[in-house]
C-alpha cells in the first residue's frame, strides 16, 4: 500500500514539473529589448534603505524616550520586516529581470563564451546564497538573535547589472 502512495506522489510531482515545463515553452520569448531598456535605467539605490531599515541606533533612541514600552519595539520590528520583505520580493524581480537580459544576450551573442556564462551562474548562484542568509537572519531577527545585514544581496544585485552592463551591446547604461 505505501509503494502505491509513494508512486502516486512521485507521479503528482512529476506531472506538476512537466506542467511548469511545458507551460515556460509556450509563454514565447520575453521581449530583451524591452528589459535592455529598463535595466538601462535601474539603479540599486532604491535599494538602500534596506541597509538601514535595522539600525540600532533607531531602537536605541526609541527606548531612550519617555513612555517607551517594549511593545512599541516590537511593533515597530515587525512594521520594518514587512517594509523588508516588501523590499526583498523587488529585488528578487529585479534581479530575475537583469538575469534573465543579461542570459538573453549572452544566448545571441555571435559566439560562444562558456566563461560569461559561468560567470552569470556565479553571480545567480550568489545572489541565491545571499537572498537565503538574508532570509534566515530575518527569521533569527524575530527571535532576538542577530540581525540583518542586506549588504551581499544588494552587491550581488549590483554585480548583476554590471554583467549586463559588460555583455551589452549598447553603452547607455547609467552608472547609478
């Protein structure tokens, strides 16, 4: 009986991943030129505010002031996280977007570059480490332990943009 369940659920799986797959092969091509366009005018510094969204010099002066009770602290913290993770989901699209022109260009480029193309996994690859210890230290962050430190995602987010700055074709790009 459980050779059953388990092949049933294996069989669920692979079934949902086929679905994805196949849905991803009849969206069509995304339109590069038009995220050429935009990553010519993203700038990482919208994301700068999350580097001081935790300062503790924020709850430091907020305990120093009259009428402090901790559980205006732990409003505030929870206010913040959702502002973070708000901003996080952001980053996350903006990176997928800049990913994905910078694999586009690379993929209509008159030749191959394996180095390029190692090295736009690398920075994916980074962006994904950084994005989950950002991830965990904000669930730590909700405990008391630790806190949050934004800094590698944003520069990884950077590198992207300077990848796609590299591969284009086009020097317009601003370097904001």
């Amino acid at each position: 009986m459980s050779y059953a369940v388990t092949g049933a659920v294996v069989l669920a799986v692979l079934v949902v991943l086929f679905f994805v797959l196949f849905r991803r092969l009849i969206a069509g091509e995304k339109d590069t030129h038009a995220d050429l366009e935009w990553s010519n005018e993203f700038s990482i510094a919208k994301y700068r505010p999350m580097e001081r969204l935790f300062l503790e010099e924020d709850y430091d002066f907020l305990a120093a002031q009259p009428g402090f009770h901790p559980k205006i602290f732990r409003k505030l913290q929870a206010e913040r996280r959702r502002v973070f993770r708000h901003y996080l989901r952001c980053l996350r699209r903006d990176f997928g977007r800049l990913y994905s022109a910078a694999k586009a260009l690379l993929l209509d480029a008159p030749t191959d570059r394996p180095d390029l193309a190692k090295t736009l996994l690398k920075q994916r690859m980074l962006f994904n480490y950084a994005m989950a210890s950002v991830e965990v230290s904000l669930v730590l962050q909700d405990f008391g332990i630790g806190t949050v430190d934004v800094r590698r995602l944003v520069d990884a987010v950077e590198g992207m943009r300077q990848q796609l700055r590299y591969l284009s074709p086009s020097t317009e790009f601003s370097a904001s």
